[in-house]
C-alpha cells in the first residue's frame, strides 16, 4: 500500500488588524463571538473561559472536543490575535477564522495554516471521524 504524509490537525493563526474595539474590549461579546465561532466550524463545545484586562483587553479560549480556539485582544491597537486548532476532519477551521473576521469587522489580516501532528500512513488511514460519538 502506498504510504503518504497526514496530519492529526489544522492550525489557524492570524492577526486581525482594524477590529472594532468596542467589541474586542467586551468580554462577554468577545466570548459570545469565540463560541459562535467554533460552532460555524462544526466543533463540539465543551467549555470557555475569558478574562478581561485593565484598562484594555480581553483574552480567553474556547475548548472544544476537536482540540481549542484562543484570543487575545489589544483594543487600543483594534488587534486580535487568534489561533484555531481542530483535529480531524469534521470541524473545520477556516468557518471559524471566516466568522471572526467578519464579527470583529476586522479591515485586515495576517494568516497562516499549520499542519500538526504530521506523520506518514497508509493512504487509507483515517483517524477517528467524529468526536460526537465520544461520551464527553
């Protein structure tokens, strides 16, 4: 069988620049965005924390059965930074990284994709397909 290169994840990490910094200096519109999100990329929610800074900011994760999302916002700069991790192939990152950009109404970006966890299989190895069957 022929062997190829596969990975266990997608890594989005981008820089949304031009943000609007009413929302990105609330935490409960920063985290109501964040959940949003991993669930537009058809992730399994399972918890979230968010923490707000004085006099600005706001930085927080989504953890998600398919692995996280995470945030940190410097409302002075309209700047969120975040990262999108999922693992498999159901979630996918891009719906995530697509909702934010618009939601934060951001005017540009930065963004990069990073394979994780790669490794060399058989083409017809999957891992698992769908985390929902888990008991969680």
């Amino acid at each position: 069988m022929r062997k190829v290169q596969k990975s266990v994840g997608r890594h989005i990490v981008a820089d949304l620049w031009g943000c609007n910094s009413e929302y990105l200096d609330d935490v409960s519109i920063v985290q109501d965005f964040m959940n949003k999100a991993a669930r537009e990329a058809d992730a399994t929610v399972l918890n979230s924390t968010f923490h707000t800074f004085q006099p600005h900011g706001v930085s927080g994760a989504v953890i998600i059965a398919e692995s996280h999302l995470a945030i940190h916002t410097w409302s002075e700069l309209g700047l969120a930074s975040i990262d999108i991790y999922t693992c498999g192939a159901k979630a996918d990152p891009w719906a995530a990284f697509k909702f934010l950009k618009k939601s934060f109404q951001a005017k540009k970006y930065t963004v990069l994709e990073l394979k994780r966890g790669i490794f060399e299989a058989d083409e017809s190895f999957e891992l698992q397909e769908n985390y929902r069957e888990q008991k969680l």
